[in-house]
C-alpha cells in the first residue's frame, strides 16, 4: 500500500514523545503528544492542523509553548485533544504569559477534553488576551474525536497509575490506489486533482458524479467517477496508525490495546525498560519492551516502533528495540 501518512518520532526514542503525522499530499500534519519541540521548523510546525495530548506530564506538554510560538502571528485555529483537566492546564500555560499586546491576533485555540464521552470544550483567542471563553460541551461520537473524508481519530483511556493516558488511533476511512500506469494508458496527468478524486470516492460520492480529467497533451475531458475509478483505482482497507504511551502494565490496559491496534499497519508503543525490570515498570506505570511487542503481535499490527525509552539504557541504544521486536515476531503463541 502507498503510504497516505508519514510518520515520525521528533525526539528519536529516548526523547520527550512527539510523533508527528504528515498526511501525504496535502499541507497538513497531525502531532501526537507535545514533548520537546525545538527541533521542528517552523514551517513544519505550521502544518500542524490538530494536536493529541495524551496526558499532562511534563514530558508530553513541555513543547506546547514553541508551538504556540510558532502560531502566534498566523491567522489559524489550531485544535487540542486531550484528557479530561487538559483545558484549564493549557488555560494554566497561557496564563503564564503577558498578553497586552496581542489585540490583532487572529490564532484560535480550541481545545477538547475527551472523557469517554461528551467533554468540554474551551476556546482561547490570542486577541482576547487567551481568556478562556465559549465553554460547551463538546458531544463526540463515541470514540471517535475527529472525522474528515480522509481521516478518523478515535481514543482509548488507558490506567497511567490513577490518571488516564489516552491512546489514538488514526485512520484512513478508505484506502484508494491509483494506477499509474492506467492514467498513462488513457492520457491522464497526474496531479491534484486525483486528491479530490480520492476524496469523492471516500465520501460515498455517487457513481455518475462528474469530474474533469486533465489530459498529457492539454485541455480536459469529463468522465463520471464511477467509469474513472474503473479505469485508474481500487479501493481497500484503509491505513491505521495507532499511538499509545504510559500505560501501566496492566492486564486490563493490554487487553484493551490488543483490541484497539487490532491490525494497525504500524503500533507506535512505548517500551520504557527491559523486561527483567518488569517491577520496575508495575512501580513506574509503563510498559516493558516485551510487553510492547507481545502487544504488537497480538494486534496483528504489521510493523512497531517503539520509543520513550528509559534514559537508563542510552548506553545499549538497541536493547529495548531489541528485546520488542523478538516478542514482536516471536511465533511462539503461548509467550
Ligand atoms: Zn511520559
Ligand atoms: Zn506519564
């Protein structure tokens, strides 16, 4: 499958979690978790549409403010998820600041709690000094946090040692495959326009919906979107991310990843110590390596990638990496 998503981990997986998701042919990106943020340019900030906060530990929010300033003179509204309380942290984050000056400003912030159900929702305006206003609730459809034609989030709430950590999910609702040696067949330029093809199809779009087709050699023709996705596409499963990060290794919280990642084509899962540690992790509250890719495996997940690994083992930098891809492809059922 032609990947639709880019992922990568900002900070390697020793540092701070910050797994940012570029969405392939459009200006936009997603981030998981605000760890440190330094590294990203600006101009790769700026296509951050939507950030997805796990929970409020340091580690996972201490980037929040390059962000905001890398937004800050940018007419946007840039969307926050986070678990229930995130709202007034961030109204604690902005409010360590002086906003005198800030009247002209156009960012928005709007931010989403998510609680297993309906949540808060708060909304901080640059020019409003980032007051917080328009509190309501914010009715989710069950899981699912963010809906689009080419895109689904859904959360999970994970045990954290008392606190919730959410997990997320991102999905292509549909995968469309574009025959490239079919558009040279029949003449057709490859371009933009095969995104708003792609788009039409995912929405369930009506067979005789017609489009303009540009040609190689100039001008146009229109076909309807069914005879054109006869000619030059097909259709399948689309691609499933899943991101989950301090969990406690506990039954119950492995139950539900397995079930949540269930055939992700990549599980990126936190493998914080070696397994010989494993009550050093029950103590901690996160996963072992092991566990991350037993996980993995249970999922049907066709590759992980596994970060936020303890500083402790900096000095063997393959260890853990290690140690989750031999429970990751261990064939050994009753492990
Ligand atoms: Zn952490
Ligand atoms: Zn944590």
């Amino acid at each position: 499958m032609r990947s639709v998503y880019s992922p990568r981990l900002l900070n390697g997986p020793f540092g701070d979690p910050a797994f940012y998701v570029r969405l392939a042919h459009r200006s936009e990106a997603l981030l998981f978790d605000c760890g440190e943020l330094r590294r990203l340019p600006t101009r790769e900030a700026l296509k951050i549409s939507t950030v997805f906060i796990s929970h409020a530990h340091i580690d996972h929010m201490v980037g929040f403010d390059t962000l905001l300033r890398s937004f800050l003179y940018h007419d946007r509204t840039l969307l926050v998820y986070g678990p229930a309380g995130i709202a007034d942290q961030i109204r604690g984050r902005l409010s360590g600041y002086t906003w005198n000056l800030t009247d002209g400003y156009p960012l928005v912030l709007i931010v989403r709690e998510w609680d297993n159900g309906p949540g808060r929702e708060v909304t901080f305006r640059a020019a409003n000094a980032f007051l917080p206003e328009g509190e309501q609730l914010w009715d989710g459809a069950g899981d699912l946090l963010l809906a689009s034609d080419y895109l689904q989030v859904r959360a999970l709430a994970l045990d954290h040692g008392g606190i919730v950590s959410l997990a997320f999910a991102l999905q292509e609702p549909l995968h469309v495959a574009i025959h490239k040696d079919a558009l040279e067949r029949y003449g057709y330029r490859q371009g933009v326009w095969l995104v708003g093809f792609k788009d039409l199809l995912r929405s369930g779009a009506a067979a005789d919906t017609l489009l303009d087709v540009p040609l190689v050699d100039g001008g146009k023709i229109v076909l309807g979107l069914g005879e054109l996705q006869a000619q030059i596409a097909h259709t399948e499963r689309g691609m499933k991310i899943v991101y989950v990060t301090d969990v406690a290794p506990t039954t119950a919280n492995q139950e539900m990843i397995a079930v949540f990642a269930r055939d992700a084509h990549l599980l990126a899962i936190e493998a914080v110590f070696p397994h010989a540690e494993f009550p050093r992790a029950l103590e901690r509250n996160h996963l072992t390596a092991q566990i991350a890719g037993e996980l993995g495996r249970r999922a049907g997940a066709a590759r992980l990638l596994t970060f936020h690994h303890s500083p402790r083992y900096q000095d063997q930098p393959e260890l853990l990496t290690a140690e989750a891809m031999a429970a990751f492809s261990s064939n050994d059922a009753s492990a």
